[in-house]
C-alpha cells in the first residue's frame, strides 16, 4: 500500500494505483494543465472509500509505501485509465480524434 500526501492530508490506497496517480500528475504538471480523478481509498476502519484529487502544474503529490493489516486496494480500471490518460499526455492524439469527457477526467478517443 502507498500513503499519497496531498495538501496537508493523506490517504491510503494501493501501490500500483498511487504509482500510476504520480505518473499522470508529472504529465500534468509537465504538460501546464491540471486534472481530477477519483481514486479507491482505504479508510481507518478497513473499509473501502474513495477520495478526489485534484493535480495541477504545482500540485505536490508524497507517495510513502506504508505497511497495512488490511488487503492491497486493486483497482484495474482505475490504474488503466490513469495509465490511458498518461499515454494521452505523452502523445496527445492527432486530428482524427476526439475529446470525451467522463466522470474524473478528460479522455481522448480515437474514431
């Protein structure tokens, strides 16, 4: 599990989300834009929630392996959109593709 500490607070959530959540904020950061996404967090009690996180050029995102009695939060979808997303901003899409906006960030799709 990674804690990712954020605007003076912090939440727990799975290492290979976190992982993909830092690439894609360097991107944003890289790129002078910003962007939300929902991520799955694990709360206090155990249970699953889920925070929203908001990156921009001079956001500073702390990612700290942090040893859990709880299970590793996976969350496939999740990491595969952010790794999307990622993709989106290293090699933005060409003339023949268009913007779609779904729920925690913007997406490009080809046609």
């Amino acid at each position: 599990m990674h804690r990712i500490h954020y605007a003076g607070d912090s939440v727990l959530t799975g290492s290979e989300i976190a992982h993909a959540l830092l690439q894609y904020a360097e991107l944003l950061a890289k790129a002078g834009t910003a962007g939300m996404f929902d991520i799955p967090t694990r709360e206090d009690d155990g249970s699953v929630g889920s925070s929203t996180i908001l990156i921009g050029p001079a956001s500073q995102l702390i990612a700290d392996a942090e040893e859990s009695e709880h299970e590793e939060l996976v969350d496939e979808v999740v990491v595969r959109r952010l790794e999307r997303l990622t993709a989106g901003l290293r090699h933005p899409p060409g003339p023949s593709a268009t913007m779609t906006q779904g729920p925690g960030a913007d997406v490009y799709d080809d046609l």
